[in-house]
C-alpha cells in the first residue's frame, strides 16, 4: 500500500499528469452534456410532433368525413410514427444523426414514405458528433499517450533508472503500478461523467456496467501497448512519435482503409434506389388495365375478390390496390437491400476483432440503441403499423361501406414497440481479448526493462 501512496505522490507533483486528467474530465462532462441536451431535444421534438398531429386530425376529422369516402380519409391523413432515444443514447448518438427518428405516414405505397428521409446533406454528418463515443474512442487514447509515453524512458534519460532497479518492488511491478494508476485515472475522469449522465437519463446500471468493461478493455489495449514501446531503449520523444504513429493508423487509417474495402467487397445499394424502383411501379400502374391490377391484387388478397366490379372513372379500391402492388413489386429489393446491410454490419463487426476502436465503438453503438439493428428495427415497427393502417380502411374501400367520424376516431395509432437492444456480447469478448493480449505483451515487456 505504501508503494502505491509513493505512486500518487508523484502523480500529484507531476503538473502536466493532473493538468491532463482534469482537461479528459471536462472533455467528457461537455460531451455527456452535448448527448443529455440532443436527446431531451429529441424527446421534445417528439412531444411537440405528437401535439401536433392531435391537433391536425381533431381538425381535419369533419372535413374528411364530410363525404363518407374512406378513400379521401387515408389519401389525407398522415399519421406520425416516431422512435424514442433510449435512455444510453447520450453516450452515442450514432445513425440518428443521419436517419429520421420521426416519420409521418399514409395508407399509399410504403417504400418511398421509408426512405424519402435518406435525402439529406451528408457534409452535414461528416464531421460526425463530439458524444461520449468520440471522447473515448479518439480522445482517451491520446490522454493515456501522454500520461504513458515516458515512463521509463525519463527515468533513463534522468540517470535515475538503475536506482529504480535496485530498489524492492522494482522491475515489472513497479511499471504496471504507475502504468495502472495513471490509466486508472484517466478512466475514472472518462467514465464518472458518463455515470453522473446515467443517472439523469435513467439508464440502466448494468448498461452503465457494459459500458465500463468496454472502455477498461480498450484502455487496456493502449496500456499494453504503451508498455510494450515504452520498454524499448529509446528517447521519450521518439516513445511518443511511436505511438502516435501507432494512434493514427490505428483509430484513422486502417478504419478508414478497411471500410473502403468492405464497401467494395459488400456493396449495398441506397434506400432511395427502391423508393425509385417503388414509384416506377406504381407510376406505371395508371397505364395499365385496371381490371388486370384488381385480378393481380386478388391473388395476394383473396379476401377482398368479392368486392363490386369497379364502374366507369377513377375508384379508390383501384388505388389502393396498385398501390400496395408497388411495394409487393420491390418486396425482393427490400429484402435483398437489408441482407445487405447487415452483412456489411457482420463485416464491420469483424473488424472490430483486430481494430480496438471500431470494436468500441460498436459495442457503445449497440448499447446506445443507435446502431444499424435499431434502426431497421424502428422500420419495422412503421412497416407493421403501416399494415394496421392499411387493413384499417380496406373494408371501406372494398366493401364500399361509408366511413363517418366515429371509423376517422378508430384510426390506429402508432406506440413504438418496447426496446429490445441486443446485448454486445461478441464484441465485448473480442475487445476484452484484444485488451488482455496487448496489456499482456506489454506486462511482458516491461520485465525485461534495462
């Protein structure tokens, strides 16, 4: 104990060590600050939409119905969807940046409705967010940098490392003691404002848990790899220019590098490709026959092959039956798009195993709920509800029964569905096993200083 004590004296007489804990501290406070504020602008977005849209049905409800034309009602009505943040969000904001969180949606075809939202700046999402993920990802491994670098080698350059060797405790232990202490600390300054954000939004302490063990396991990875150059019979400068080297290739270049080559060898098309193909479809059906549309309909919904033959002029059940063709007919492409997706996630998963800062990110990602699964999980839920909309005005359209204030009342609702996150177990254990072979190898090297 008494060696550990020594340990943190020196710790506190060196300026630039506090100096830098205490900036990795604030750095974090301001982006678990800048994640707390983005997802209370979410929820309130969220609330004010849903407001809204109370207010817009109460005031279209006499206006729709006037007629009876259930046709003229799911034509008008939109009806929002929407897909709360969870309350580890902060931590990584992730593809809502990107994506929309709030959709509006009608009973006409689906896909185009799903993926007309894609069309946004991406310069606006290129410099990405400064949240908790970025701060440990990028930012922590250049404060461990700092406090690592020169462990030994300012001892040797000093003259005061063959002293050091003489004394008891010396050798290995005496390196990952002050190794462990300052990375210790610098975790601590990371994680506490991470933990004060979890209490405020309420997030789970075994999240908050998961969260920690990832950011351990990654600390541990520059560790070991600190360690590991520090043992080498060189300057302090040249340690430092190492792993900075190291810092760039590994967080900057090789992730950059590996998903240009994952984006080559797992291509995926872009969502606006089907809404295109979706239109064409249905863009399409005005010129055909319209008893051959009805008789194409029919024989994916036999239920409502007993309706009346369609009279002369336009007929809602008649576009609302090419409309649904429109999806039925990219049904295919959707499908082929989302194996595509997560291939490519399954991908980057994978090379998360060899790259500590994608694995982290991954894991944090997945935590947080803002990842590719949550997303195409939140399109689920509109295209399930969609269903309950469409299914909601069908026997008004093909029964041609009319449709008055009380059916505009009984128009679904969304809910989103209760959170399902997918615990990040494979890239917990890959990471974690990366971290202990590299704290390991520089353990080791850390014996044989001389």
């Amino acid at each position: 104990m008494s060696a550990w004590r020594h340990e943190w004296r020196l710790l506190l007489r060196a300026r630039g060590a506090v100096a830098a804990l205490l900036l990795l501290a604030v750095l974090s406070s301001v982006a678990v600050g800048l994640g707390l504020r983005e997802v209370q602008r979410q929820h309130d977005t969220i609330a004010r939409v849903a407001e809204l849209q109370h207010q817009e049905l109460a005031a279209q409800a006499p206006r729709l119905t006037r007629y009876g034309d259930a046709g003229t009602v799911a034509y008008y009505a939109f009806l929002t969807t929407w897909d709360p943040p969870s309350p580890a969000a902060y931590l990584a904001l992730g593809l809502r940046d990107a994506t929309p969180y709030v959709l509006r949606v009608r009973a006409l075809a689906l896909q185009s409705q799903l993926h007309e939202g894609e069309t946004f700046n991406p310069e606006l999402a290129l410099a990405g967010r400064f949240d908790f993920a970025f701060v440990a990802v990028y930012l922590l491994p250049l404060f461990l940098i700092v406090l690592l670098h020169d462990l030994v080698s300012s001892e040797r350059q000093s003259g005061r490392l063959a002293l050091l060797r003489a004394l008891p405790g010396a050798g290995r232990g005496l390196w990952l003691r002050r190794a462990v202490l300052r990375a210790g600390l610098a975790t601590a300054a990371l994680l506490l404002p991470a933990a004060a954000g979890a209490i405020v939004s309420g997030m789970p302490a075994g999240h908050l848990g998961l969260v920690a063990v990832a950011v351990l396991a990654y600390a541990a990875c520059w560790i070991g790899l600190a360690l590991w150059v520090g043992a080498r019979d060189a300057g302090s400068v040249a340690h430092a220019l190492v792993l900075m080297g190291a810092w760039v290739g590994l967080t900057l270049v090789l992730p950059t590098l590996g998903h240009a080559v994952l984006a080559r060898s797992v291509p995926v098309g872009q969502g606006v490709a089907l809404m295109l193909a979706q239109r064409e479809a249905v863009h399409g059906a005005w010129d055909l026959s319209r008893e051959a549309t009805l008789a194409r309909f029919f024989r994916s919904h036999p239920q409502w092959q007993h309706t009346a033959p369609l009279p002369a002029g336009f007929h809602w059940k008649w576009y609302y039956a090419f409309q649904q063709l429109g999806d039925e007919a990219v049904a295919p492409q959707v499908a082929a798009y989302r194996e595509a997706l997560m291939a490519r996630q399954r991908a980057t998963d994978g090379l998360g195993v060899a790259l500590p800062g994608v694995g982290l990110q991954a894991v944090l990602h997945r935590i947080a709920g803002t990842d590719l699964g949550a997303q195409l999980a939140y399109q689920d839920a509109i295209t399930a509800f969609h269903t309950r909309l469409r299914e909601h005005h069908y026997p008004y359209l093909f029964d041609e029964r009319r449709y008055g204030m009380d059916d505009f009342a009984r128009l679904p609702r969304y809910a989103p569905p209760p959170a399902r996150p997918q615990g990040p177990v494979g890239s917990l254990l890959a990471l974690a096993a990366l971290g202990g072979a590299l704290l390991l190898a520089g353990a080791r090297a850390a014996g044989r200083v001389r």
